[in-house]
C-alpha cells in the first residue's frame, strides 16, 4: 500500500509470503520487487528473486530497477492509452468515456469534435544539403520570411476584434522575431558558407529552440515553441508547400502536439469551441489568449496518442484540466448542464459587474487580481477587479532584453 521498493534478505520470513506450488512458481530467498508507477497509479511490479545464497540485494541493483520501473511507467502507459481506442484496456473496457489528464489551461467547458492540425513542415526530414545557388537560397529565403509575416498579419487581424491591444502585442512578438537580424542573419550567414535555405533554417532554429528549453524560467522556455512554429512556417514555404484548406466543424476542438497562436488564429472564432495541447502549459502564448477569448483549454496531456484523436466527439474540461473521448450520452448530459450554468452564471454577473463587493451584513470586500502581465490586469478590470492583490514583480524582467530601469519599474507599478 506504500507502493515503494520492498529487498529482502530471507523473503520467506515476511508475514505476507506465500507459495503456490500449483503456478511452477520457484522456492527463492531474495527478493527485490520495484512497482511501476504512473501518474500516482501502480501499473504494475517488477521483481527479481534469487533461489540460493540469501542475501539483501545491493543499492545499485535497486537503483538499476527503480531506473528501468520509471521508464516502463511511461511505455505502458503510452501502450494503454492507445490500445484504448482499439479494444479492452486497463483504462476502459470500451472505446467510450476514456479520459486523459492534462493541465488546466483556461477554464471552461467544450463540447465538440476534434480536429488534429499538424505543423506545417518537420525539420527532422530536412537533409544536410549545400547550396547549388547561393543567391537564389538567399532570395527564396528572403521570400519565405516575408510570406510568414504576410500570414501572421493576417491571423493578428482575423483575431482583432475578440482581443485587446495588449492581448493581441502576441503577434508582434511573432513579427518582431522574424525582423530580427540576428535569426535571420544567422540563417543568410549558413546560406552564404555553402549551406542550402532549409538546411540553414533548420540549424538555426534547433540552436534558438534548444536555448530557450535549458533555461529554467517556464516562461521562457514556453519560447521555444514560437520559435519552432515560425521556423516550420518559413520551412513550408522554403518547400514550396501547396496550401490545403481545412474545414472546420460547427464545434471545433482544435488539437496538436503544440498548439500555436497562429493555429489559433486559422480557425473561424464561431467554430472554435475548445482547445487541446499535448505539450504546453499554462504560461504559454496560447493558454494567455485562450483566457483572453473565453475557450476551454487543456494542455500538457502526456502519453495520449495524437493521432487517434481526430474527427472524435470531445469533451475538454478546462475547470479540471481532463479530455474525455468519445462521451457516452450520461457523459454529456452531465456536461451540457455545466454549460448551460456556466453561460446563466455569466449573465448574471454581468448585472451587478459594476457594484461593489459587499456582504449583506455591510462588511465591504475588496476584489484584488494576482498578475505579471498588461493583459491580466486588462481582462480582470473588465471583470470587477479593483486592483493588484499580487504583482510578480519578475515578469518586467523577463519579457525585455535588458533590465528595466528604475524609472520604468515605478511606471509598471503605478
């Protein structure tokens, strides 16, 4: 019931051995049993036991089980989660209500049918290649950074009207990074050393995207996902890829290993109804606008198989951070009751959003919002918000090149 490691010297001493000579199970005296955990859940044990010469198994032999117990927690539950779909597992004995954890990205219920969006190009395919012309590699590439920026000012304007100027500043980072000389003159510089265009983009961008996942701010490393979708997104165009349009379902749960703000911004605001991120959290680009917009958002779902989650009837839980599969019909009657108190709620905060937090005994309460950035503070004024309970004094920091000064501090503050 600990579900910890259990070595011992003489196991037919212990109060719970038990042989059952009928299973050819083998009499031992050493025993050392390591369980398999996942996600707090024992999946199963691996034991090892030695017939003669009793002796306590050392530290290294535990170590090297307790070593391979973690990595098998992850294959199985991976083999669980996809046999799911297929037939009778430990999680479900049928391909409905299969639930999966994830994080909390914004809050909300969605009810829909996912759609899986795919990154635009893989890296991982690109050849090391030299240029054949190098002018003309510095032309397409020129040519591709243009055509995303073109794409990014059109997602940024598609989404304007739902987004305040600070929310929607997003985009402008995305511009910012493809103006920046050091990105893509690093790129032009590879292009000039002999390199071809994709093959010095994908150098590039690996090399950016690997600085940003070693450093220990979750903020930051949430970086290295706008910059790996910029560079598939100059990729694409590097490789002259035929944009395909997609259709999008009434309800449209938008699905990918890592959601972007510029996948957010391809599908029409009336279809979206949810958003599911395999990787992520909620520091992300995405979970800031996903609760600027109002959608239902879950990230950080480990172990669930991207692609058996297409075209599926959905449920995304934003409240609880859960995903729920294929919902049998008590499922969702359970859920569009939410809904609909979720939806009644609302309107009626929205009657008394302008009078003061007060007790009917007279006691008067203040409502003070936990922030670091312009878009929370924005977002929860609008919501009755009086003013700043918490202020991660870090996020100035963070978000700029340089320290701010003492004068800019006392801006931010004020």
């Amino acid at each position: 019931v600990r579900e910890e490691p259990i070595n011992l010297e003489q196991a037919q001493e212990h109060h719970r051995y038990k042989y059952f000579p009928e299973t050819g199970e083998e009499r031992y005296e050493s025993f050392l049993g390591v369980p398999i955990i996942h996600h707090k859940k024992v999946l199963g044990v691996i034991v090892v036991q030695q017939a003669s010469n009793s002796r306590r198994f050392d530290e290294g032999e535990e170590a090297f089980l307790v070593t391979v117990s973690a990595q098998l927690a992850g294959i199985i539950a991976h083999s669980e989660a996809t046999s799911a779909f297929i037939g009778p597992s430990l999680i479900a004995t049928k391909e409905q209500d299969l639930v999966f954890k994830g994080v909390a990205g914004s809050p909300g219920v969605a009810i829909g049918q996912s759609i899986v969006m795919f990154p635009p190009a893989d890296f991982d395919s690109v050849p090391e290649r030299s240029s054949s012309d190098i002018d003309a590699d510095l032309k397409l590439f020129d040519g591709a950074i243009d055509s995303v920026r073109v794409d990014i000012r059109r997602v940024g304007e598609r989404l304007s009207s739902q987004l305040r100027p600070e929310e929607q500043a997003l985009f402008d980072v995305y511009i910012g990074m493809l103006d920046d000389k050091a990105l893509a003159g690093e790129v032009q510089d590879k292009i000039r050393a002999g390199s071809c265009a994709q093959t010095a983009l994908k150098h590039v961008i690996k090399d950016y995207a690997s600085h940003f996942e070693m450093m220990s701010d979750s903020y930051l490393r949430e970086r290295a996902v706008d910059i790996k979708d910029l560079g598939r997104r100059i990729l694409s165009y590097l490789q002259e890829r035929e944009v395909v349009d997609q259709s999008y379902p009434d309800k449209t749960v938008l699905v990918s290993d890592e959601l972007t703000p510029t996948m957010l911004g391809e599908v029409p605001r009336e279809n979206l109804v949810g958003l599911v991120s395999i990787k992520g959290s909620g520091s992300s680009h995405v979970a800031i606008l996903a609760r600027a917009m109002g959608i239902p958002t879950v990230m950080g779902l480990v172990d669930v198989p991207l692609t058996k989650l297409d075209q599926r009837e959905m449920v995304v839980d934003g409240y609880n951070g859960d995903i729920l599969i294929s919902p049998s019909d008590e499922l969702k009657d359970h859920y569009s009751a939410v809904l609909n108190e979720d939806r009644e709620l609302d309107e009626d905060l929205k009657s008394i959003i302008d009078l003061p937090c007060e007790t009917l005994d007279g006691h008067r309460v203040h409502a003070w919002v936990n922030t670091g950035l312009m878009a929370d503070v924005v977002r929860s004024l609008d919501h009755g918000a009086e003013g700043v309970g918490l202020y991660r004094t870090e996020v100035p920091f963070m978000i700029n090149e340089r320290f701010p000064s003492e004068y800019e501090q006392m801006l931010y503050y004020r």
